[in-house]
C-alpha cells in the first residue's frame, strides 16, 4: 500500500453485475481515517474502477454503498435489516437561494511532496462563514477522485429533493453550501488528503493501492428487501 504521512494537523478543530460472480476484478482500493463528534476514529474504504464504487468499512461481507457509475444508482446494503435501499438519478432541483461561496487557497511550502504532487490547503467558506478545511492534492489518483465527484454530484440531487423534509434549523448556509449548491467543490480542487467539516467531521487519506477482489462482493443477496427512498421514509 502507498503510504501517506501524516505531515500537518488541521489548524481547525440492477444487482446483476457479472455473469460470473466467482471472478475477481481490479479495482483502486482507498483507505480513509475518518471521525465524528462523539465517535471514536475508524476506517473506511473506498473500492473504485471505471464502472463502480463501493463504500465499506473493510470487510467484504459487510455493509456496503454501491454506486453504477454508467447508471448513477446508489445501492445502501444493510446486511442486518437485510435490505436494500436503491436510489435512482433524482431528478434536478432548482434551488432559489443567494449565498455567497468562496474557496481561500494557501500553499503549504514546507509540506512534502505526495507521489510527485504539492498539496495545498483550501478554506471553502459560505456567507463567510468556514465551511470546510481541505488539505487537497492535485494530480493525484485522478481517476479515483473524478469517480466521487460523480458520486457526490448523486448526492447533492438527492439532497435537493428531499430539501423540504429537512428542518430549517439545519439549513444554514454551509448546510446548503456542502450538502447542496457546492458539495462537490472540495474534491474538484484536488485529491482530499485531510478534511474537516464545520460538523466536527474529519478525514484524513491513509494509503492506496491496486486490488484484485471478488466480484460477488458487487452483489447483495436476492432474497432482500429492495425499498425506495420514499418508502423507507413511509416505513
């Protein structure tokens, strides 16, 4: 695995895939350190090729988030309800609303450089207020970062719909900002290194590598409930 050093703290606190599901494929494994207020640190993984991501804590035969690149569906995979929340291309929403966004970009001239790229800090903030934190790399793993903005571009319309369920008192602007209107804009700058959130949310990259895997682990067992997000809402 492609190691990545820890070189600087944040200043601020369609399940049908294969025919053969016994063989493997290559994919582009991620590792992420990542925590929340009140959590305690854990990992996370990230498996990318040019048809699919799948989002993990690291074990095959765990939970696990699906994304169809080609189709745009997200598949939730939740082994102890076994169930399966499938989310298909929302449609676009407009949203009418005046924020001012903007990204503060410093470079870090002491910082080494990661696989041959300079990583450089960005401050996006909305309404002037601190956003996110991003340590970002650009050049690096390009194909891997181009598939979660895809991702999260999915995200963002589905958001957007179920805007209105949202209570006011959560949608501030950096609400809107990274949930919504921009929430893509801190992996467009770069390859995310280490992030924080103005959640408490922090992520920080641990190392990569090429990974031969089992293609069944693309798949959820047939015999689960596959619900939409209106029905889990319902339910």
């Amino acid at each position: 695995m492609t190691s990545v050093p820890f070189f600087i703290t944040l200043l601020l606190c369609s399940l049908t895939v294969f025919a053969n599901p016994a063989k493997t494929i290559s994919m582009t494994e991620v590792i992420f350190q990542q925590s929340e207020t009140g959590l305690e640190p854990y990992l996370s993984r990230l498996l990318v090729n040019d048809k699919f991501i799948r989002l993990d804590d690291g074990e095959n035969q765990g939970d696990f988030i699906l994304f169809n690149r080609q189709q745009k569906t997200i598949q939730s995979v939740n082994y102890e309800e076994q169930n399966l929340l499938n989310i298909n291309p929302p449609v676009q929403q407009k949203i009418n609303l005046k924020l001012k966004f903007e990204v503060q970009q410093q470079d870090l001239p002491d910082a080494p450089a990661i696989a041959g790229n300079k990583p450089q800090q960005n401050l996006l903030l909305a309404d002037n207020k601190l956003c996110q934190s991003v340590i970002n790399v650009p050049g690096l793993l390009p194909q891997v970062q181009l598939a979660m903005i895809e991702y999260e571009m999915v995200i963002a319309a589905q958001n957007a719909v179920t805007l209105e369920f949202t209570p006011n008192e959560i949608k501030t602007g950096c609400y809107m900002a990274t949930n919504i209107l921009h929430r893509t804009r801190y992996l467009e700058l770069g390859f995310p290194l280490q992030y924080q959130d103005y959640l408490g949310k922090t992520q920080r990259l641990v190392g990569y590598k090429q990974v031969d895997i089992p293609a069944s682990i693309l798949f959820a067992p047939e015999s689960f409930t596959i619900y939409s997000p209106g029905e889990m809402q319902q339910n």
